[in-house]
C-alpha cells in the first residue's frame, strides 16, 4: 500500500474513534432542579437524597458513560426554575433536566426542553396535562387524577353519597377535586360544594367550618408534600368524626415524611397513593433500610421514590442507547420502559410518557409506636384516567 494511502486510512479512521472515545470520556450531566429551600423544601431534600442513593447504590456510570449531577435549588419559584433550566442547557451543557418539585415549576421547564431537545424528568409534579406540554416530558412521579379515583371507588363503596371537597387552588388540586367530584357523581353520589384554598400561606379554619356545616358524609381533601401537618392540625381541631363525617383525600395529606408528626388525631385516615414507606416488599424493604441507614433523621416517601425511579429511568436509557444523549433517542428509549419499583411494578407509557402503576387504599395506623399509611387494597397498573379518556373519545 502506498505509504499516504496508509495514512489517508490512519486518519479517516481516527476521525470515526476519536470523537466517539472523546465523548465516552466526557460525563453525562444531569441537571436537577429542586425546591431545596421554602415551604416545598421537603421535596427537594427527600429527592436529593433518592438520587445520592440509586448512585451510591448503582454506581456512577450508565451506557459506559460517568454520570454528574448538578443540582440547583429554584426555592419553588417558577421564574427561577426556568432561568436555572436555561443556564443548565446552556452553560453546563446537561443532557437531561429532572426534579420539579411542583406542577408550575415543571410546566417553566418545559419550552426549554422543546428548545434544547433535552429529556425533562418530572420526578415531583402531578398534573395531568404537564406531559403534554412538551414532547421531551416523562413522569416517574404520578398524577392527581390516577391517584385520587381509587378513593373516589372506596367512598363510593364504604356507603358514602355527599362529599365536599377541600383541595389547594392550583393545578393538582383542581385535578384531583374534578376527579374525585366527577367520579362521586358518576357512582349516584352528590357533591354539595367544591372548596378551593390557597396554596401558599393557606387558612384552611373558614373552609373546614364550612365543609362541617353542610354535614356530608366525607370530606375529600388534597395539599401538595409538605402541607398536610399543617391543615391535619386543623382538621384535627373540628373533629369531624364524632360529625360521622369521614375524612379521607389522597396521600399527599398523610405524606410520610410528615405523618409521625401529625399525632393520633390522623389514625384512621383513609387515603389512595402510589406509594407508601409501609408498602411490603422486598425491593421496598431494601429500599427503606438503605435510605433510613444514610439518612437516619428522614423517612422516604412518595418523592423520595419519584427521584430514585426518575434515575433508574435515566440509568436504564442511557444504557439503552450505549451512551448517546441525543434527546430523542433517550426519550425513545424511555417510552415502554418497565421495572419493579420499591412502590411495585411500574411502567411508561410509551404514548403519554406518563407512568403505569398500582394505587393503593391505606389507613392510618400505629405500628410499633409509629403512624404508618397501612395497604389494604389494590388497584393495580393504573394509567392516568384524564389521558385514557381522552383516547378513548
Ligand atoms: C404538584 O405541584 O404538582 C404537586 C406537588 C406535591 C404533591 C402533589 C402535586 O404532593
């Protein structure tokens, strides 16, 4: 072979390994935008610590690539998580964003992912429609509608006809009070008035005495992580049981990271989620152990579990496409994934990027001196009904 021949082949092949070796060596970052001060900031710790856990756990390194997280707190406030999506995309060149820890903050995030064609791991928010608002959207966490129809059965089930219901005035709220009302009503009930109170600074006193006034049979409530000890306290003070007046809501109220605080006024409670620390399994216990052994002061609950399947989900892409972060490859990647999860078995939908999982009906219990969300039945592979539906039509 003629010997610039030689170095003609030499250097074209160079070309193709080069950039290839090059990128392998460089590390995926993962932009994490959380709440980690102000009045969500339980979300964000809760999430951190899931993420610092899976890479403990798994390693630093998925599709032959290390993996880097950069986190940034946006303190709740949805300009500031679009300037730090923004700044992640731009400056620190991250390949996916994830976190959001409430349904405005994920919905700034979104036109930036569109933009950038940057994965957006909504591991916390729980409105339906954020999925749909940007093609680069997969949820690990849940949505209000999926979690709150099972309690809707329950109460249907449990002799319940008139309901008021009492939720935070915002996207998740408004979701989970339109499912519950329209799934009462569906079932023969009567819902005699639907309560909205603000999300931020919320005086629930007004509204609870209203709701006791018009004596329904249960009273639904819903409050985003890290609110439920507050409005539990006044809940606790109007003692609607001795009203016969049922208490139920999703469990988000009766959030295990707060639950042990809320006393022996919660016991009871019956609520639906897709999780809680109580859920017996294997891969729940294991789960539980490691994160109380490096995190002895918390208790995981359903965010915690939302962060650690948002990275498995992140994980288990990148290993599919061997490393590659083109946005659209990993967000293919990630539609139809499956695994088992310490909340149970879990899917992608791979037409809505939102997840498959069971919901559970609980009751407050005491279990060695400790209030727990106990598990008593089962919905299993729940999809959000507001997408099914719309399917369906
Ligand atoms: C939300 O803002 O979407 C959200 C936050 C916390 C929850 C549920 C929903 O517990």
């Amino acid at each position: 072979m003629h010997f610039s021949t030689r170095i003609l082949l030499l250097a074209s092949a160079f070309a193709f390994t080069v950039p290839a070796l090059a990128d392998n060596a460089t590390p995926v970052k993962i932009g994490v935008i959380l709440p980690m001060t102000g009045p969500s900031a339980s979300t964000g710790r809760e999430i951190d610590a899931a993420i610092k856990l899976y890479m403990a756990q798994k390693g630093d390194k998925a599709g032959g690539r290390k993996i880097e997280i950069v986190l940034k707190d946006d303190t709740g406030v949805a300009d500031i998580t679009k300037r730090l999506a923004q700044e992640l995309v731009v400056n620190d060149k991250v390949s996916v964003i994830a976190g959001f820890g409430l349904t405005p903050l994920a919905l700034a995030a979104a036109p930036i992912a569109t933009q950038a064609k940057v994965p957006e791991v909504v591991m916390a928010a729980g409105t339906a429609t954020i999925t749909e608002a940007s093609p680069y959207i997969v949820r690990t966490s849940f949505t209000l509608p999926q979690n709150t129809v099972p309690i809707a059965d329950w109460a249907l089930k449990n002799g319940v006809k008139k309901v008021v219901t009492l939720v935070s005035d915002y996207g998740p709220g408004i979701d989970a009070e339109k499912a519950f009302s329209e799934r009462i009503k569906a079932g023969g009930g009567q819902v005699l008035d639907n309560l909205r109170a603000p999300l931020r600074n919320p005086e629930f006193a007004p509204f609870l005495q209203k709701a006791k006034d018009l004596k329904p049979d249960a009273l639904f409530l819903f409050v985003p992580s890290g609110f439920g000890a507050q409005l539990m306290k006044q809940v606790a003070e109007r003692d609607f049981a001795k009203e016969g007046v049922k208490v139920i809501g999703t469990g988000d109220v009766t959030d295990d990271e707060q639950l042990q605080g809320m006393g022996d006024a919660v016991l009871g409670m019956v609520t639906s989620m897709d999780y809680s620390v109580a859920h017996k399994s294997p891969e729940n216990k294991a789960f539980v152990e490691a994160f109380m052994k490096a995190n002895p002061a918390m208790r995981p609950n359903f965010m915690a579990v939302g962060g650690y399947d948002g990275m498995a989900l992140i994980y288990g892409a990148l290993e599919k496409t061997k490393g590659d972060t083109d946005g659209a490859k990993l967000v293919d990647a990630m539609k139809g994934m499956s695994w088992v999860s310490p909340r149970g078995p879990i899917s992608i939908d791979p037409e809505t990027r939102d997840i498959v999982q069971n919901v559970y009906i609980r009751k407050v219990e005491k279990v060695d001196g400790q209030l727990y969300n106990v598990e008593f039945e089962t919905m299993p592979n729940v999809k959000d009904p507001v997408k099914a539906a719309k399917k369906a039509k």
